[in-house]
C-alpha cells in the first residue's frame, strides 16, 4: 500500500514538475510576445498552418524548410527579424507564434511585401489574375528602373510513378516578367524582353554577347543585364 501511495505521489510530482517546466519555458517567451503583440495580433486573423504531407519528397518551401529571420510590411509597417517561411506550392507566407509555436498562415490582404533571410525581395501586385500561378500575387523584385524585372517562384505537387517510400515529390519553376504602371509583360522567350525594353541588338551583342551572358545559360542573369542595359542612357530607346 505504501508503495502504491509512493508511486502515485511520485507520478503526481512528475507531472507537476513537468507542467511547471512547460509553462517556464513559455513565460520566458513572455516578454517577447508582450513587446511585439500589435504586431501579432495583426497576425492572428490568419489560420494555423496545415503542416505539408511528410510521404512527399521535398518540400513546398522556397530554398528551405526552416524559419529564418526576415522582414515583414503589413498595413505599411515594416517590421524586422520576423522568423519566415513562403510556400510557392500555395503563394502563402507563414510565421510562427512565440508563445504556443504554432505555425500562422498571414491573411494575404495583410501583407504588402515581405524580404528573406538571403535578401530576396518580394511585392504584392494585382493586375496579373489570368495567370495561373499569380494566387495571392507575391513576386519577387529582381531589379528595378523604367521597367521592375520580377520572378515569380511556385512548385507542383507531382504523384509518384513507382511505388516507395514516397508517394509524391514537387517540381519547382520560375517565370519571369516585366512590369510598367501596373501592366505585367510576360517573358517567355528573350526576344519578348527584347521587344518591351527597345534594346539594339547591336548594344546586346556588344555587352550581353561579348561578356558570355546568355539567356539560355542564366535567364535570370541575362534578363537582369538586358534591363540595366535598357536603363543605360546610351541604349534608351523611349
């Protein structure tokens, strides 16, 4: 009988001890959610993130599976070291609560851009709904004059064709566009760049060309060329 009342006063210290330890350690996340709450309540209009299914190989993210610090402007307000995620699978942008480290999906309507952790910059921009890949519209901003060089970045989820430990894995893709007062410029072929930006082909073959940039070989080097070119005031030929 002892050794039942030992054991059961033994659980019941266990259990206390660890409930305490849980709630520490969320009360040390306390300050830090105090001090950043109106940034968090703009946040919680959005719902908890479905984690992606783990029989897939890959992941729906762009460039990594971890959260890494960058910014974040909602409403106009800009606010750093926000720990990020962006799934191209769906255009969504996830932080996570610090408190209850949940996974938070932002309302899209919220956000006007957000940067990454290695410096990517991405816009929200309406105006291109026909395409099939805009969804929320967030678009990263490869370079800017006239003209602004965006990329947008999604995957697709893809069904196995054999049988495995995965049943599905994501092909990524990237499409390019340029964009004017609100007009989005497709870029499919580099003669469509060529065309919306009026650069000769002459100064191409004298810069592009004579430095080995190719379009073939780096699109998103040689569209981001082509673009300082056309802002070079040598080469404008508006």
């Amino acid at each position: 009988m002892r050794k039942i009342i030992f054991s059961l006063g033994s659980w019941i210290f266990l259990t206390v001890s660890s409930f305490g330890q849980a709630v520490s350690e969320n009360l040390q996340n306390l300050d830090k959610y105090q001090e950043q709450l109106p940034f968090f309540q703009e946040l919680i209009t959005g719902a908890q993130y479905p984690e992606p299914p783990r029989n897939y190989d890959g992941f729906p993210f762009l460039d990594t599976r971890s959260f890494e610090n960058g910014g974040l402007t909602i409403n106009r307000v800009f606010y750093p070291d926000v720990p990020l995620l962006y799934d191209i699978r769906y255009d969504q942008v996830i932080t996570f609560h610090p408190l209850f480290s949940q996974k938070l999906l932002i309302k899209p309507s919220k956000i006007d851009g957000f940067v990454l952790s290695d410096g990517k910059e991405f816009v929200q921009l309406s105006g291109n709904e026909g395409y099939l890949y805009d969804k929320n519209g967030f678009y990263e901003v490869i370079a800017s004059g006239d003209f602004r060089l965006l990329s947008k970045h999604y995957k697709v989820d893809r069904r196995a064709r054999e049988l495995g430990d995965y049943i599905g894995y994501y092909d990524e893709y990237e499409d390019f566009f340029l964009y004017k007062a609100g007009a989005f410029y497709p870029v499919k072929k580099k003669k469509d760049a060529i065309k919306v930006l009026g650069v000769e082909k002459k100064a191409i073959r004298e810069n592009l060309t004579r430095q080995r940039i190719y379009y073939n070989k780096d699109r998103r080097k040689y569209l981001t060329a082509l673009l300082q070119l056309a802002n070079s005031p040598r080469t404008d030929q508006r």
